[in-house]
C-alpha cells in the first residue's frame, strides 16, 4: 500500500498536508479530511497492535523470574557483616532509630518488629520477623547492608543517613525474643 503523505509516525507532515489541499485550501470536500483521518488512526492502531504483540512474545519467550529466586537465602557479602556498628548502644541511639522505624518500616514490619504490618499481607516474601533468631544472628553489618540495599519488595534505605541506618540496628538489637 503507497501512503505517501504519512510518515514513519503514522503522522502526517504538515506540508504533506498543504500540498493534498492545494490552492482550494478550506473547500476541499469533507470525505477528503476524512479519508486521510482514518488512514492515520489506522496507523496509529497498527502500530499498537504491533508493539502489544512483541510485547506479549517478548513476556512470553523471556527469561521469567521466578519467585523462588527471591526467597534464596540473603547474605551479605563477608567484608560488610564484619563491618562493626559505628553508634553507640546507648538510650538516645535506641530512641532515633526507633523514631526512624516507626516511620519508614512499621507498614511492613509492624509496630513492634515482628513483621506483621498493614502492608505484609500482600507481599511475597514476607517481612522479615527482627524479633526472629534468623535476623538477631546475624551480624550488625549484615543487617545494616540488608537495609541499605534492600531486595525485592524490601526498599533500599540507602537514602537515609547513614547514622540512622546504624541506629535501626541498635534498635532492632532491643526486639530480641528473652
Ligand atoms: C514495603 C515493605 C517494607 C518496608 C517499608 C521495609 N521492609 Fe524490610 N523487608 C521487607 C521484606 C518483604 C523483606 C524480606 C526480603 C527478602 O527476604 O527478600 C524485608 C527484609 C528486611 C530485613 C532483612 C532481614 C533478614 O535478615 O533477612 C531487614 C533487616 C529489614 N527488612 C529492615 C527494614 C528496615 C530497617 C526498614 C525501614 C527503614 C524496612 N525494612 C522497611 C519489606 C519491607
């Protein structure tokens, strides 16, 4: 099919546009408009029919990630977990990065740390219990690296100082099951 007056965009060009209307410019007949209108909009379908297409192939044919991916176990690498908490254990530490918990973590881990938040239930996995042997095993930098880089649908707090990232640390040490 020969659409001389439309571009790779389906749209078209403007001179393209005079030159079809030429000297009647403003009389044309109606169905003219028309007739160009539809072959652009047909266009404009086609090539969203096209891309949905490759789109569907591409989903379909590429590599899918699996869930059980995410739930591999997550280590930190051996120079962070030796990476030895910089704040101090002290009341005012606990109380900032309890503030800073409260705030940016409870939704998903719950008020007291135990991973039941409002927003738990629709993730997969699940957010991590800091109350949990798991996570009080683990070393401080291990767990300050896990909150700086985060994974799947837990976010990275990379953006948040870094003092503050310690002293989430100091405080999750206070969940510890007794
Ligand atoms: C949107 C929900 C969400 C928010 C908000 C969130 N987390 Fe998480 N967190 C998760 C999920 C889900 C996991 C489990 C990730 C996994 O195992 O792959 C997790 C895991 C963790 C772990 C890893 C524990 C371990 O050893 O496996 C730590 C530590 C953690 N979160 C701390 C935090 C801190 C601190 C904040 C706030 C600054 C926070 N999270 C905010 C969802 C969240």
């Amino acid at each position: 099919m020969n659409m001389p007056f439309i571009n790779d965009d389906g749209v078209i060009p403007a001179e393209a546009q005079a030159r079809s209307q030429g000297p009647l410019s403003g009389h044309e007949p109606e169905h003219e408009k028309e007739d160009s209108m539809v072959i652009s909009l047909a266009a404009r379908i086609g090539g969203l029919v096209l891309g949905a297409a490759l789109l569907l192939f591409l989903g379909l044919s590429g590599p899918t990630p699996r869930i059980a991916d995410a739930q591999a176990p997550w280590v930190a690498p051996a120079a962070e977990k030796a990476k030895k908490n910089p704040v101090p254990s002290d009341k005012k530490t606990i109380d900032q990065g309890e503030k800073v918990a409260k705030i940016n973590c409870a939704s998903c881990h719950g008020a007291k740390g135990k991973g039941d938040g409002a927003a738990a239930v629709a993730l997969n996995p699940k957010p991590a219990d800091w109350t949990s042997a798991r996570v009080q095993d683990e070393s401080d930098g291990e767990i300050f690296w896990k909150i700086t880089n985060g994974r799947g649908p837990m976010p990275s707090w990379r953006h948040l100082p870094e003092t503050d990232r310690w002293a989430i640390v100091r405080y999750i040490r206070t969940l510890a099951a007794k």
